[in-house]
C-alpha cells in the first residue's frame, strides 16, 4: 500500500442522503450493503448479469437482518443491477442520475480491466463525487496503466496510507485510492 492521507471516515454524517454504487462487487455487495444501513439515500449493487441472482439473494437477506434489529434502518432503494462495463446501453442506463460515491474492491487485477473501468467512472460520476478503490491484487502493470489513464482522463489520485484502516484490515499488500475529478 501507499502512503498519504486518511480515508474520509464512512459514518453517516459522510453518507447522509448520497447515491452509492459499488461496481463488480459479485454475490457479496458487503460493502454497498453496510452503507446502505448509514444514512444514504440509495445503494445499487452491480456486476454481470450471471451473478445478480445470488447478488439479489444476499442483498434480501441482509434487508431481513436489518429489519430484525431494532436500532438499525436500511435506506429506503437498494438495489441491483447489471453493468457490464462493455455494454453502452448499461452504461446509458447507470450514467442517467450520477452517484455521490462509487466504491469497489479488487477492479484492477488487470491491466485490461483500467480503461473501461474509466469510462465507468466518467459515466457514474459528477464533479463532486468521491470514487473508493480498495484492491489486494493490483499489480505494478495495472497499477501503472491506473495511473496514466485516470490521471490522463481528469482525476485526481489519493493514496490511504494504513491508518485509514482498522488495524485488523491494514496489510501491506492493500492499496486504498481516492480518486476525484481535477476542479
């Protein structure tokens, strides 16, 4: 991981009335979940067609366990969707309302992955957003090909250093990147 500032604390002051959308995040969707129980307004949930059934699955099940415990509230539209990041009608059909902050968890294990990941993040964002790349598995390769493309396309790069992470989740190997757009 790099070194550089602190991730900006996900609580629900931070989230309070925004449009989350966490990109390829599979069957999971763990983290757009989480945030959908901190005070946003809206969560979609995206990959490939042929995960969303388990993706929807899941996203019901944790709509049950919140709706079982008494001090916690999930936002009123969580849902899921299929973005192929190649489709332009799916990129038509996301871009239409942009999201406040995009997040997303191992999306550069190659190269190949970096300039369509671009054109999904100029498609999903506004001027205002904050995009939250948190990957395990980016290789120096993808790691360069990230930095020349999404620079070159208008965005600013923030490195977290460990401190932005519970202990229990820093490890050396994990890279943390706020990307923004230049003013």
């Amino acid at each position: 991981g790099g070194g550089g500032g602190h991730a900006p604390c996900i609580t629900r002051e931070a989230l309070r009335s925004k449009r989350v959308m966490e990109l390829g995040c599979g069957v999971g969707g763990l983290p757009g979940l989480v945030c959908s129980v901190l005070g946003c307004e809206e969560v979609c949930l995206s990959d490939v067609d042929v995960v969303l059934p388990g993706l929807k699955e899941n996203a019901q099940g944790f709509a049950s366990l919140v709706a079982a415990h008494p001090t916690l509230k999930q936002c009123e539209k969580v849902e899921c969707v299929a973005l192929d990041w190649s489709n332009e009608e799916h990129l038509r059909t996301a871009s239409q309302r942009p999201f406040d902050l995009v997040i997303g968890c191992d999306l550069m294990n190659s190269e190949g992955n970096v300039a369509p990941l671009l054109r999904v993040i100029q498609a999903l964002t506004h001027a205002d957003s904050t995009v939250l790349f948190v990957d395990s598995v980016r290789t120096p390769l993808s790691d360069k090909a990230f930095r020349r493309e999404f620079e070159g396309g208008g965005f600013r790069l923030e490195e977290l250093d460990g401190e932005a992470f519970d202990v229990m989740f820093h490890h050396a190997n994990i890279d943390a990147t706020l990307v923004r757009r230049r003013a």
